[in-house]
C-alpha cells in the first residue's frame, strides 16, 4: 500500500495534512519532524474524540476538562490523557497500544 492509500483511510480529514507532512519528512530523512507531526495528528485526533464524547458522557467530559486546561497552560497532556482514557476504561488497552503504533506503521512502508 502506497502512502496516498495510506492517507486515504484516514476518517479525521484534518490529519491528513498533518500526516502528509510527516510522510514528507520522513521520505526526506527528517525524521524528528515525522515523528513531531505524527505525533500532533495523533492527539489532536484523539482531543477531538474526547471532547465529543464529552458531551454525552460525564467521565469523558471530565476528563476532557482536564486535558483542555493543561493544553492550554501549555502543559504537557499528552501522555495523561491516554493514560486517564484507559484508567476509566474509555480507551482499551489494545487502543492505548495501537495509537501509538499507527504513527509507525505509516512509515514501515
């Protein structure tokens, strides 16, 4: 599969140029960058997700409350929202796992 197939699939249309760029570094060996951008898809995805969920649920409302005031104290979130999502048993462990394997999957190819 070809990295535009590989962008194709993905559903949130606002990672695409994230993860475009990052395949872009990478193909030119800057790979911090690759991994900088991935790594913004990825939890600009995930922060998207939490806050929808949010609104019909009182954990991931809570949690996204949390997150929202660490981001924007310019905290680091990253790492504590995956890990309170898979506490209250909004993110499976399978899914705490693959979330950070997507990023290297896209460039295994």
């Amino acid at each position: 599969m070809d990295m535009e197939e590989l962008l194709a699939k993905i559903s949130n249309r606002g990672m695409v140029g994230y993860m475009r760029e990052a395949a872009t570094c990478y193909a030119a060996g800057a790979y911090r960058g690759g991994i900088v951008f991935s790594y913004i898809a990825l939890f600009d995805d995930m922060r998207a997700k939490l806050a929808q969920l949010g609104t019909i649920n009182k954990v991931a409302h809570a949690v996204h409350l949390e997150v929202e005031k660490r981001a924007n104290d310019q905290d680091v979130f990253e790492t504590f929202m995956a890990d309170r999502l898979k506490k209250e048993g909004l993110l499976t462990a399978a899914e705490h796992t693959a979330r950070y394997q997507t990023i290297w999957k896209m460039f295994s190819n």
